[in-house]
C-alpha cells in the first residue's frame, strides 16, 4: 500500500497531468479490488469469532504469611536488658506452666544482694531515727512540764503576793499606827498632866524631861509606821507586784518558746524518720523489683500450644533473627507466642496500585508450597489505614497489609500452622457477565481501536466498527462499548489490512 502511495505521488509531480489522471485512476481501481479480493478470500470459519458474553477475570499471586487471630504473647517483665540463656526450638509443642525460655539473671542477682545490704542499713537507721523521736517527744514533754510548773508557781507567787502577803503587811502596819497613835496621844496627855504638877511643884524636872522623851518617842514611832505605810503603798507593793507580774509574763512566753521548739524538734526527728522511711521504701522496691525481675527470668507457657519466635517480618525478610540464645532482650519486649490455631488468617501485602481492588468481606483464594492442589477459601476482614515502606533494588514500594480469615475444610486444617508460607491469589477483575475477545482482533484506524464486524451472516464483506476496549489479560480484551452479544468478528484483522 505503501509503495501504491509512493506511485500516486510521483504521478503527481509529473509534468503530464493527463497521463497522472489515467494512472491515478488505474492505480485505486487496483487498490480497491485487491482489497476486496484479501478480505473476500481465504475468509475462513476459524477466523471468524462470534461475540458472546463471559467471565473475565484477572488475577494476582501474592506471597503471604499464615498468623492465628488470637495469641498469647509472653513480654520479658524482667526489668534489665538481659541476655537469653536458653530458648526451646520454634515449633515446639508445649503445654501450659512449661519453661520455655530462661534470661540471664547473675547481673540481677548482684544488684540485689547489694541493695539487700542497703536495705539492712537504712533499717538500722529507721529503727535509730525512731528511738531517738521516741526520746525527743519524751524530752519534749518533760520540757513543757517544767515551763508549766515554773508557770504555775510565778502565778501563784502573784496571787499569795497580791490576796495575801500585801494585805497582811498593810493590817499589820495599820493595826501598828493605830496602837502608836493610841501611844502617843497617851504620851502627850502623860506630858500636859507632868506640866501642871510640875507648874504647882509636885513633880520635878526630871520626871517633865522623862515625860516629855517618852511623848517625842512615841510620835516619832508613830511617824516611822506612817513612813513604812506610805512606802509600802507607793514604792514596795507597785515594785513587787510589777516584779511578779513580769515574772508571769517572761514564763508565759518561756511556755510559747517551749512548746515552738519542741514542735520544731519533734518535725526536725519526725522528718529524719520520713526520710529514713523514705530511703527504706526505695531500697525495698529496689530489692522487690530484682526478685521479681529474677523470677520473670523464668518464662513459662500461657497456655498449651506451639512456640513461635517473636520475631518480626522485617528483620525475618532479612536473616536477622532478633530472638535467639545470646540475644539481649529489654523490658516488656516480646519474647515468645503461643497461638491459637484454632482460627487462622493469612496476611499478604498488596501494591498501593491494588489496594482499591481490594475490599472487606472479598473472597481469596491460598494455597500452601507443595499442596498446590488444595485451594483454601478466605475472606478479606481488614485492610490496612496506611501503607508501609520497603526498598527493593534502591526503589521504594509502599504496600498495605491485608488480612484475611480463613475457612479451610477439616482436612485442610491439618495441614495448617503459624508462621506457613503461603499464595494467596486475589481476583483483582471479575466480570461474570462481558464481551471478551481476542487482542489480535483489535486494530486501530486513524488512532481509533476498531474491529471488522462481519456485515451479514455467511458473507465476505466486513466493516470497520470503532470500540471502547478495556483491560486486557492473556491475549484477550474486554470491550467495555461497541459490540453486542451474537457479533461476527475478523480474527487476525491486523494481518488482513498491512
């Protein structure tokens, strides 16, 4: 055809229009007849295909991992980074309360013998620390008895002072003046009567003088016990009584002080004691701690069941096995699994390219190496909300984890167990009901996809018909537009139209 072109166009370029239009002519007529003659002949039954509506499906192979839905894993509740003494093969059967790994627990064993003496001192030092609260508090006590008792006494001075010895000296001195007054008026009287005698010279000047000495004795006795009175009244009693009643007031603030620095002393042992019990209440959990930590080194079964390794699929996926004998494992780190293998799931990851054909509640099929033949049912139950990363080769594959629960029968069970290797094949299109036909009778005109539809049953002649084509899967192409069922199409058609 091409080189046909190549003659019309020369004809073209020619000086000789007249002989250009009989060629040009001659040359189509050809054309379209050798093109009748190669869609009209050797047009076979077998290169004919009649369309007709079937199930299309594509589908996946994926490498997936059988896990049990439920598992006991036993964390390292040691509290140290310890190493694995001992750890029984993975795949071991073993029934509940069983050893099944041991931790190194001499460095643990150490550290508790010295906080066990730890702890023996810091019990001496509690025990001290609480006798000598004992003896402060008695201290104390014995202390503010004596600030009381002085207390009392400075008060009762006060009161005899005031209700007693005061109003005794100022009767005594009264009751003295008025004897001395008694005296002296006596004496004064003694006196003028001395005079008369003495005017009319029955007595002497003698007895005048005696008189007159005991007069002046008697009333400077009595301004002596008036002097006494005035001073007791001003000077002795405000001076005794302030004296008194400063001495209350002092040892009512000796009382204030007493009792303040008992109390500090008492928070000051008190303290001292919290502090001894403190340190105790730490080195006893230090101690608990490393017993517990010493006994956790023992990991016993959870339940009856097959051992499995907690060791993740990253590092699995790489030949690093973080769960072995000499390996170091850390507090709350997961050590070992005993599953349920009553339920099982499959895991697989699926391209992000994929992850829309997937959903909950899709069936999958798996099978296991070496039992290709038995084709075990499941059910998609969860996809992942993120995918994950991996390189492969520098480049980066993000993936999602898809889990799904299987359904074996009783005799596929057998054949199960965690940790398997298994296929899982996913259908990722599956159409029950479409126009599928063959990829070589697709051809394209003019950047259109089209088929050559057979114009009349029995006949040579075929038409171009434009499609819409959609996925295509082992030779075959589903048409999404442009056929119906009971259509007859050219097999090969691309061969035919070169």
């Amino acid at each position: 055809m091409a080189f046909r072109l190549h003659l019309i166009r020369q004809c073209f370029d020619s000086r000789l229009p007249r002989i250009a239009g009989i060629a040009l002519s001659l040359i189509c007529g050809m054309s379209i007849a050798v093109w009748q003659f190669e869609t009209r002949a050797g047009v076979s039954s077998d290169d004919v295909v009649v369309v007709q509506p079937r199930r299309f499906r594509i589908t996946r192979e994926i490498p997936g991992t059988i896990e049990p839905i439920s598992s006991s894993v036993a964390q390292s509740a040691c509290h140290w980074t310890v190493s694995i003494l001992s750890l029984v093969p993975e795949g071991t059967w073993v029934e509940q309360g069983d050893v099944v790994c041991v931790l190194d627990s001499a460095e643990i064993q150490e550290f508790l013998r010295s906080r066990e003496i730890s702890l023996i001192r810091a019990n001496a030092a509690l025990t001290a620390s609480m006798k000598q609260q004992e003896l402060q508090q008695a201290a104390a006590e014995r202390r503010l008895s004596d600030a009381k008792f002085v207390l009392q006494s400075a008060e009762m001075e006060l009161r005899q002072y005031v209700e007693g010895t005061y109003p005794k000296q100022m009767e005594r001195l009264q009751r003295d003046i008025r004897v001395s007054e008694t005296q002296a008026q006596t004496a004064s009287e003694d006196l003028s009567f001395v005079n008369q005698l003495w005017m009319t010279g029955l007595a002497n000047r003698a007895e005048v003088d005696l008189a007159e000495f005991s007069a002046t004795t008697r009333e400077e006795q009595l301004r002596r016990l008036q002097g006494q009175q005035t001073l007791l009244e001003k000077f002795s009693n405000p001076k005794m009584l302030r004296q008194l009643e400063h001495r209350v007031d002092y040892l009512n603030l000796n009382l204030v002080r007493t009792d303040l620095s008992n109390s500090l002393a008492e928070t000051r042992s008190r303290m001292m004691a919290l502090s001894d019990q403190r340190r105790l209440d730490i080195y006893e959990r230090y101690a608990r701690t490393a017993r517990e930590s010493i006994e956790a080194c023992t990991m016993r079964a959870p339940r009856s069941g097959r051992v499995i390794h907690a060791n993740n699929w990253w590092a699995r996926s790489r030949g690093i096995r973080t769960i072995e004998e000499g390996k170091s494992v850390y507090f709350s780190q997961a050590v070992f699994e005993i599953p349920d293998e009553s339920e099982l799931k499959v895991s697989f990851p699926l391209d992000e390219a994929l992850v829309y054909r997937a959903g909950v509640g899709m069936s999958v099929e798996v099978s296991l190496p070496g039992f290709e033949q038995e084709i075990i049912e499941a059910r998609i139950e969860r996809v992942s909300n993120y995918p994950r990363s991996r390189f492969v080769n520098g480049t980066e594959l993000r993936e999602y984890v898809v889990e799904a629960l299987m359904m074996p029968t009783d005799h596929q069970r057998q054949l199960l167990h965690s940790q398997m290797d298994a296929t899982v094949t996913m259908a990722v299109t599956d159409n029950p009901e479409t126009v599928v036909i063959p990829k070589d009778a697709v051809v394209r005109a003019n950047n259109e996809p089209c088929v050559l539809l057979q114009s009349k049953p029995a006949s040579e002649e075929f038409v171009r018909v434009a499609i819409t084509p959609g996925e295509v899967h082992d030779g075959e192409v589903q048409i999404l537009a442009g056929l119906h069922p009971g259509d007859r199409i050219l097999r090969n058609a691309s061969s035919r139209l070169e």
